[in-house]
C-alpha cells in the first residue's frame, strides 16, 4: 500500500504536465493552420 501511496503523486503529475503541454501545442498549431489559411 505504501508504494502505491508513493508512486501515485508522480503517475498522476506527468500525464496532466503532457496533456498541458500537448493541449497548448494543439491549440498553437490550430491557431497556425487557421492563419495560414486566412493568409
């Protein structure tokens, strides 16, 4: 349990840092696509 207990904070941090980082390069690269298109 207490390894659980350990290892849970780390499991739960990194995937929510790459889903920010991966939501604001999606939202940069639609911002990019939506300016080319418009130039």
């Amino acid at each position: 349990m207490s390894i659980d207990h350990n290892t849970r904070p780390f499991a739960k941090h990194r995937p929510a840092a790459f889903f920010v980082v991966a939501e604001q390069l999606l939202d940069f690269l639609h911002h990019g696509v939506m300016f080319i298109c418009l130039a």
